[in-house]
C-alpha cells in the first residue's frame, strides 16, 4: 500500500549536494511519499547538510532544533553526520551516508516507525570504491530544466582546511558510459542544460583509467541543439595535465565557455600550509592559456581570506591576483576552523585582521565592472531560471553570463537573441531580438515530476 505520509526535504551546499537531494525526493516520492514545501506540515524533515564552513553546519543543526521543538521525525544526510556521525547533536538520528542515498526510503520508513538506522558505508565495485549510487535512479529535479549530474565523488587531495574530504573521501568515479546513458535519458526528458559536478572535476577517471577530457568528448555528442552543458568546479593540478584538450571542449558551441578554479589565495606559502598541491605560477598558466584559446571565457575563483599564519605580504599576493586578472566571479569566504582538520590546530590570523581582509578584498571585487563593455552586443542565450526577486527570466551565454530579459512563458528552455542594453556587477540585462528562438528539446516534465519510469518496490 502506498504511504500518504508526507517529507520536507531542505538541502544546503553545493551542486553535488543538490543533486543527492534531488535523487532522494525522486525515490521517496516514486514509493508513494508526500514531498511537500511547507516545513511544518511535514511528518519527517530530511535534512540535506553541508560541512564547508560553520554556518551552513549551524543551520543544519538549528533546524534539527526546531524539529525537535515540532516533535517532527528526523532523517540526516549529506556531509556533516558522514563526516562526524558522533556528533553530539546528531545522537539517536537516523542517518543516511553519502554513499547511500538509493536506501532512503529504508531509512525513512524505519524512521517513522519510531526506528533509529544508520548507513553509512561505500559503495565499492570488485573492492575498488565507486562514484556511489546508481545514476538512473528516479529522481525530482528542482528545476526540470536543468540536470546535475554528479561525475564523481570525493577528491585526491589532502587538503588542511577540507571537512568535506572526511566525508566524500577519496575518488570514486562513475564509468563514462553511466554518464553518457543518464545525461540522454536527461534531454529525452526535456532538460536543455546539464551541469557536470563534483569536489574536482578535474581528477575525473584517475581511479578507472580514463580522462576528464574522454567523457566530456563522449558526453558532447549526446548534447542536442538548443541544449548546453556546464563544466564543474576543477582544481588546478589535475586540469593542467588537459589544457590543450579542456580548450578545445569549451569551445565546442554546445559547452559553455566557464570554468569554476579555485585558487584559494595568491601566496605560495599559504598554498602550501593548505598544501594544496600547486603553486600560484601553475593557476596563472591555467588561467592565461585558456584566457588566450577560448577568447572571453569566464573564469570564476575562491578565496580564504585569513588563513592560518597568511601574512600582510601573503595577502597583498592574492590581492594583486585579483587586481591583474578582475575574475567576474570570485567567492570570497574567511577562514573557518573546521574540528578534526589539521588547520584547525594552526596559528590563528586574529580575527580583526580575518575582517579587515575580508573587507579589502571584498572592496577590491566591488571596485572593477566585468561586463560594462558588453553592452550594445547582441548575444544568444539559453533561458533557463527565474531570477532571485522573481520579476525576470535568466539566461545564460556562452561564457555563462546571467542575462536578465523580461518574463514571457514561451521563452523558457529555449535559445533567443537579445541586445545587451545595460550591465550590472553580476549580471547583464537583454532586450529580445529576432525570432523566439529555438524550440526546447523535448516539453520539459512538470515541476516536482518524477524522472525516470521507475517505481520502488519492497
């Protein structure tokens, strides 16, 4: 018999994150579970967390609080209890591994039986771990026109700030010809941009002998016309092994024209407390090669303001990184101490000065204007999101520019013209030109629709 009881699920973090959320809702929803949006008329709340940084752990375990204050059955997930299943605050919850998403449903049915389950482990393949769980798995996508598809898990870094690793661990990637299967079921279902995510995209294949730059040639043959594709987040060591072939990639029509590399700061000192595995001459020859092989790229960054012994001098470094190459993105985060990490046990930069560069470098982002220049250009985009105050449609170009145009139902998932006709800090607003553009692939599925014909059975 179908269950009619109902789940609020809330996830925080990164895409990766957001697709192992959007893959429990499916499978939940697919046994006959209620997902709905109002919190408190939930029966249980499956918590989707993130171990980054404090704030977004803070968050997780405030709502756990406030389930708790609701007497509302609990279900945890995502980095923080893989990471630190002893956490005191997580007591007696049941969990769900990172690894292990396709047993939620177990999970919660145990849990609201009154049941405390607890699964954590890998996922291995002839003893060797794997990307994790199946990838035609039934699925909600928050958006039904855009597909995360996770390509790996875990990193091959030992990076001393990272919590994430103590919770993804080491790599594990799918097979290339899993993620060429589940990115065409994705355009069958009318899905018209599909983002590639993982904690490094560019150690894809190390662990299974193949290449980031193999899938991607496998996976842009898949890619219908009207439709793009987003490449994820890449450390530098293991891209610059693929310069030459990642050029040719993005600038293929089909592949947005973006790359996510985070330098995490401009002194090699610093880098190597983090010991991050590069130096800041090996960001720079990533940064400038493609900057020259595929005109106008975007390259988005990161940095950690205060890490552990950064100097003035350390910091005037990433400073001048920034200065020289104005990124139109960089996320900008101050040091956390994550428990458990080795930089948790370093000297501490005080934390006025933690503010105080913070500030500069804040400052110094909102001091330059990465898209005045584009204005009076007639660019192709693909629509794809509302934006933040829900009075626009956002579109994409080719570089990954957010364009904002004006709400018309028929433009949704489809590729138009515009005229760039004024630009902001972070985005650039179009006016429409010529046609209506490009029919969507195929009619998207409705929203909260389950992907994939599946129906779980026990």
């Amino acid at each position: 018999m179908l269950s009619t009881q109902s789940i609020w699920i809330k996830t925080w973090g990164c895409a990766h994150n957001n697709s192992d959320g959007e893959y429990m809702a499916g499978q939940l929803a697919s046994f006959g579970y209620k997902i709905v949006d109002q919190k408190y008329e939930a029966d249980l709340w499956l918590l989707n967390s993130c171990t980054v940084k404090s704030p977004a752990e803070d968050h997780f375990r405030n709502a756990i609080i406030d389930a708790q204050k609701h007497s509302k059955h609990i279900v945890v997930t995502g980095c923080v209890p893989q990471a630190a299943p002893k956490n005191n605050y997580i007591k007696g919850l049941s969990v769900v591994g990172v690894q292990q998403i396709d047993r939620v449903v177990e999970v919660v049915e145990e849990t609201l039986k009154g049941h405390s389950v607890r699964l954590l482990g890998q996922k291995k393949l002839s003893g060797r771990k794997t990307g994790g769980a199946p990838l035609d798995l039934p699925k909600i996508r928050k958006n039904p026109l855009i597909e995360i598809i996770a390509v790996n898990t875990g990193c091959l870094n030992q990076c001393t700030y990272c919590k994430t690793k103590h919770a993804r661990g080491d790599l594990g990637s799918y097979p290339p010809e899993e993620l060429v299967a589940r990115a065409k079921q994705s355009f069958e279902e009318g899905v018209c941009e599909i983002w590639l995510t993982s904690e490094d995209t560019g150690a894809y294949g190390k662990d299974i002998g193949v290449s980031l730059p193999e899938l991607l040639w496998k996976l842009v043959e898949t890619i219908p016309e009207g439709a793009m594709l987003r490449v994820g987040m890449t450390n530098p060591p293991y891209i610059l092994e693929h310069l030459q072939e990642m050029a040719k990639i993005l600038q293929h029509p089909r592949v947005y024209a973006f790359l996510h590399v985070p330098v995490q700061a401009g002194s090699d000192s610093v880098l190597m407390d983090m010991k991050r595995e590069y130096c800041v001459a090996d960001f720079r020859r990533v940064v400038d090669f493609l900057k020259e092989m595929v005109p106008g790229i975007t390259i988005a960054t990161d940095v950690i303001c205060g890490f552990p012994r950064e100097t003035d001098e350390d910091f005037e470094e990433t400073l001048d990184l920034v200065r020289e190459y104005k990124f139109p993105s960089l996320f900008i985060n101050q040091f956390f101490p994550r428990p458990g990490t080795p930089a948790a046990k370093m000297p501490r930069v005080l934390p006025q000065q933690v503010k105080k560069r913070t500030k500069a470098i804040s400052e110094l982002f909102q001091s330059y204007r990465p898209y005045n220049h584009k204005v009076g250009e007639r660019q192709q985009i693909l629509v794809t999101e509302i934006s933040f105050d829900e009075k626009h449609y956002v579109g994409h170009n080719k570089f990954y520019e957010q364009v904002i145009i004006p709400m018309d139902e028929q433009l949704m998932g489809k590729m138009v013209d515009v005229e760039i006709i004024s630009a902001g800090k972070h985005y650039l607003e179009g006016k429409i030109v010529g046609d209506l553009g490009s029919p969507s692939i195929n009619a998207p599925l409705a929203k909260g629709a389950i992907s994939g014909n599946h129906v779980c059975t026990h």
